[in-house]
C-alpha cells in the first residue's frame, strides 16, 4: 500500500485534549506551530490520530508518565474522564460523591451477591497497606478456581471481609465506611468523618487505564482467577509512583515542597487534570466541614499556590490522614479498598475479550 493510501482516522477534539492531557486551546496551539493538523467537518475540529498517538509518545507534559505506550484498542465502559469531569458508568463523580459507597458498588459490578469471604487472624500481624493483597491471595488458595468473569462477587466479598482484616469487626448491617474508619483509625469517626471517607472511597473506585488496571486486565487475558487478577492489580497499586504516593504527599505537607521547582510536588498537579482533580476536589469539599481540618486545608492553599500546582486524590488524601489522625499507610489502605471494584469491574470486561491480547509487537519485525 502506497503512502496515499494510507486512511487517516480523524478523532474529536475533546478525545484529541484527553489523550495528550492538555486543554483544547494548547491542541490549537501545536497546530499553529505545526505540530498537529487540524481539519473542519460539520462545524467541529477533528484531528489526526496517528500525528496525535505520535505526539503523545514523543512529547513530556508537566507531571505526566514519560514514555506512555498507546492503546488504542481497549475500550472501557467503567469510567471516563471528560472535559475534565470524572464519569462513573457514565455518571458524575459528582453527582456521586455523597452516594453511600456500597450504592457505587453495585453500579459499577452490578446488584449480584457478595462471595463470603472471611479475614483469617494471621493477617493482622502484616502491615495495614498489605492485608487487603494478603487476604485476597489467601481466599483464591482456598477451595474451587473462580474465574475471572466472576470478580464482581469477589470484589464484593473483599470489601466486606476488609475491615475485619484491617483490625476491626465485619458487621452484617454496618456501613463499609463506618467499619473501615473505625478499622484504620483505632475509633470510631466522627459522622462527617466517616463521610469523607466514603466520599474519598467513591473517588477511587475507577480512573481509566491506570497501571494497576492494565496488570489486573493483564492477569485476566491469561485467564488468570479473579483473586489473582486482583492481587496483580494490588501489586502495581503498591507502586511508589501510583497509591504507595501516599508517604511521599505527607511529606510534602508536612516539610514542604522540594526547593527545586521544576520537580514533581507528590499530591499535587496531574498531568490528565491541568485545571483541577476532581477527585480531590470531592474529598476536600467534604473535609472543609470536619472539625480542625482548617490548619491542613490552609497548608494545603499555601503548597498549591506557591507551586502553582493544585492538590491531585493523593494530596486530598493526605490531607484526610493528618485532619483524622489516620496511620501514615491508610491513604494507600483507603486506595485499594476503593480501587478494588474497579479492577474488578476491569478484569470481567477482559475476561469478554480474547485471551492473551496483551502482547507485544516489535517494531523491527
């Protein structure tokens, strides 16, 4: 096939700012500098998606993962981020961030019942941020093989086990937020306590192709079992660098940020959201109302203003650490509670497309 045959795929403008992680006028602005070409059909900007895939790989946004490796196949119904507003199976985070936590749950898995998992003593001898990776390695080494398309129910069954692993008492009729405050903390919360937590817990749940969803999916082309695809997904959730973040954002809010100012600020800025998380904007628009939170919000102001950067879900997080007098490891606790229904949601589409497509190609070949 000649070069003229080649068939450009034409992409919006709004997918075109999502996949660069830029606003729509700075994608004007490379077509001034002809780095994109932009071309008109029915009153809308369409752009190349090959010319923006390239610029992608090539180009290093602010905060942004270097050396990003394009998928373009793998579509995802779980959550979408759009004009900079989160989507939840196409709902607004905002308009789900005082949802009971369980209620998300059940829109995202869907209203089936929960596995009956139970927390085994032993757990609590490991750290708090690993017993939720322990307990699910150790419910799939028990019994019959549970198949990926099955990681709703196990999900499920996770979350409800995850205060007794925690430390604290699994309760039937008692509120997962509730529960998991009370676990993590050593006391019970106050209700606008716990409210933010279940608004930080809501927050988490799902943020598109994330490294920990793509091991997860990863694990589940192989037809990994659900409890494995899951426990792939918490080894990558673990990273220093996605939500073990949270010791390096304490630090920022508690010596400040590095002199240096072209180095990244852990818990603030994000290279997808360059005006703004609105997952921390949901957290801390909840902590506002918790008694003594004012101190960590005001030094909160000072670090964004004085970087010029905004605080991103691991700044609100740490931010909900210090305001509840929370263990250092409970942002990544609260991480992986939250982010489990998504990996699940995740590892039941994969297992609906063809095993081991995960593959690479080399480009010599």
């Amino acid at each position: 096939m000649g070069e003229s045959d080649v068939v450009t795929e034409w992409i919006t403008t709004r997918e075109a700012a999502q996949r660069l992680g830029v606003k729509r006028t700075t994608l004007y602005t490379y077509v001034s500098r002809r780095l994109l070409t932009r071309r008109r059909s029915g009153g809308e900007s369409l752009f190349d998606r090959a010319e923006i895939d390239a610029l992608a790989s090539t180009r290093h946004h602010p905060g942004s993962p270097l050396g990003v490796l394009p998928m373009r196949s793998v579509r995802s119904s779980v959550s979408e981020v759009r004009e900079g507003e989160l989507f939840l199976r196409g709902v607004p985070l905002a308009d789900l961030a005082d949802e009971p936590f369980e209620e998300v749950v059940d829109l995202v898995l869907g209203d089936g019942p929960a596995l009956a998992i139970e927390a085994p003593a032993h757990l609590t001898a490991l750290p708090l941020d690993r017993r939720l990776a322990a307990l699910a390695q150790w419910a799939g080494s028990r019994g019959e093989w549970v198949g990926p398309a099955a990681a709703a129910g196990v999900a499920k069954g996770l979350i409800r086990a995850a205060p007794a692993a925690l430390g604290g008492r699994t309760e039937p009729h008692r509120p997962i937020d509730e529960a998991l405050f009370a676990a993590v903390a050593g006391r019970p919360g106050s209700p606008r306590e716990v409210a933010t937590l279940n608004t930080a817990l809501v927050a988490l749940v799902d943020h598109g192709l994330a490294a920990s969803v793509v091991a997860a999916r990863v694990a589940a082309s192989a037809r990994a079992s659900a409890y494995d695809c899951l426990v792939a997904g918490y080894a990558a959730l673990a990273g220093q660098l996605h939500g073990g973040i949270g010791p390096s954002a304490l630090a920022v809010l508690r010596d400040g940020p590095p002199a240096e100012p072209s180095l990244p600020v852990p818990g603030f800025g994000h290279w997808r959201h360059p005006e703004g998380d609105p997952r921390a904007d949901a957290i801390l628009a909840r902590l506002a109302l918790v008694e003594g939170a004012a101190p960590t919000l005001a030094r909160l102001d000072e670090i964004a203003s004085r970087t010029e950067r905004r605080p991103n879900i691991d700044g609100a997080l740490a931010a909900l650490v210090l305001t509840c007098g929370l263990p250092d490891d409970a942002a990544e606790v609260l991480f992986q509670v939250g982010r489990t229904v998504g990996l699940a949601a995740h590892i039941v589409e994969e297992s609906e497309e063809d095993p081991l497509r995960w593959r690479a190609i080399d480009p010599t070949a």
